[in-house]
C-alpha cells in the first residue's frame, strides 16, 4: 500500500494528526491533534454541563418526568454565545479531521513519488 493512502487512512480512520505522525511530520500532527482534543473536550463537556442543567430541573420539577417535556428540553437549541461557542468548536473538529486526511495525503503523495525518483 502506498504511503499517501496509509497515511490519510491512519488520519481518516485513527485520528487527525495520526497520518502526519507516520510521515514524521510531528509539528503538524501536533497541531490537528490538540485542535481535535481541544474541540471534541468542550463539546462533551458542554454536553455534560446541559445534561447536569436539565436533571437538575427535573428533580426541582421545573421539568415534568415526561418523555415529550424532558425531549423538549435536550433538543432546545442553544442561544447566543453558548452557540457560537458551540459552531466554533465544531468547525474546528470537522477542519481539523478533514485537514488531517487531506494534507497527510498530500504529503504522503510527495512522498511516494520521491521514492519513485530513487
């Protein structure tokens, strides 16, 4: 298997970053992968702070223990810089994901057809 392909497969497949680390393009791989961790951390930790609101209001009884009233409540879409916060950070995994697989194939590419020259 080709080197381009084995890198954007680790990036694809792995995690972003993974693909750079193979070709020894270590600065790089750095960069997606704390980008990917950074991202991927607030969005659970948002999600885990929504989850805490929600069963909080459920054991004060703001939210009834009903099926429609608690789906009401999750899928309310967040307002203001709560979702810009939220966009940004999910940009910045889908970029860095897609970056990763993109840029590890690239430069896997230069790299086979350098080993095509020798």
């Amino acid at each position: 298997m080709k080197t381009s392909v084995k890198a954007a497969l680790l990036s694809a497949f792995v995690c972003p970053g993974s693909g750079h680390f193979y070709l020894k393009k270590h600065a790089m791989g750095k960069v997606l992968l704390v980008t990917t961790i950074a991202s991927l951390c607030f969005l659970l930790w948002h999600a885990y702070q929504r989850a805490q609101l929600i069963s909080q209001q459920i054991l004060k009884g703001e939210i009834p223990l009903e099926l429609n009233a608690i789906y009401s409540a999750v899928t309310q879409a967040p307002v203001g810089n709560e979702a810009l916060y939220i966009n940004i950070a999910t940009i910045g995994f889908i970029a860095a994901w897609v970056i990763g697989v993109i840029d590890s194939y690239r430069l896997g590419k230069l790299a086979d057809d350098a080993e095509l020259k020798h």
